[in-house]
C-alpha cells in the first residue's frame, strides 16, 4: 500500500513539473529551486522529530499513559487527548511526534486519533495566535464551534472500525 502511495505522489510530481515546463523555464527552473531549498529545511525537523517521538516515548510514563489514553480509556480517554490536542501547540513535527510518543507508550488509537484532530483543528495557540487577529471573531468561533465534535466523531468512528 505504501508502495501504491509513494508512487501515486510521485506522479503527481512529476505531472506538475511538466505543467511548470509547459509554462516556461524561468518557472520550472524557480519551482526547482525553490523545492530543493524546502527540503532541505524541512529533512533535519522530520529527524529531529522522530529521534524525538522516540526519546519521548521512552521519557513518558506508561503507567500514566495507559489509564488516561490507553484503549480501555473509553470515551474519557478521547476526551482527555482531545483536551491534551487543542493545549498543544507547535507545528507537525511537535503534534505528530506527542502523538507517537503516545502511541508507543501505550496510548489507545482512537484516543491519539483524537488528540491528532484536536490538535489539527483547534490548537489553542493557533487559535489566539493568528486566527483571532486576521479574521472576524465571529468566524473564528464559528469555526473552532463546528469543530468541537469532529474528534469525538473520528475516535468514535476508529472504535467502531476496529471492534471485531
């Protein structure tokens, strides 16, 4: 599957280096560049986040994490992480590596899926940091009110799926 995947993207690249040509040089030539240098910003975080996911898990407590977020946590456990989601802040490479260090010291799947989708949808810093000053308040609670649930619904919905 990850196979399927991994190729999938590809193709999808290189159609879009194609369209870039298509357009011009001077376009395909910066989109390069630019692609590259992102890159190389981006490969030493992804490291730095997967050594760090691990030491985390190592650093974490099971005897904590199982009876808050583990599997037998129920729906208190998804509430918890959901909480636990929204508290954090960082970019990917924080909310991605808690959530593997989660999962590695025994946290439940639903439970991290929660968390993964709080922390997507309505990070608390996010929140205040950028949406509050560049949009209407009333949009921002709108938004973050509309996506209350949609945590509780993607665990419930990971429960279901993985019940036998």
């Amino acid at each position: 599957m990850m196979l399927v995947i991994s190729v999938l993207l590809w193709m999808v690249v290189v159609a879009l280096g194609f369209m870039a040509a298509m357009r011009g040089t001077d376009l395909f030539r910066d989109s390069v560049r630019d692609s590259v240098i992102e890159f190389m910003r981006l490969i030493p975080r992804i490291a730095l986040g997967v050594i760090g996911s691990g030491f985390i898990a190592d650093a974490m407590p099971q005897d904590l994490i199982v009876p808050w977020i583990g599997p037998q946590s129920g729906m208190l456990g998804v509430a918890i992480a959901t909480i636990g989601g929204a508290a954090t802040s960082g970019g990917p490479v924080v909310g991605f590596s808690i959530a593997a260090a989660a999962l590695k010291g025994g946290g439940g799947a639903p439970q991290v899926i929660a968390y993964v989708v709080a922390w997507s949808l309505f990070s608390i810093q996010r929140i205040i940091g950028w949406e509050i000053p560049s949009m209407p308040p009333r949009v921002v609670w709108l938004r973050a009110a509309v996506s209350v649930p949609l945590p509780l619904l993607a665990a419930a919905t990971a429960m279901l799926i993985a019940r036998p």
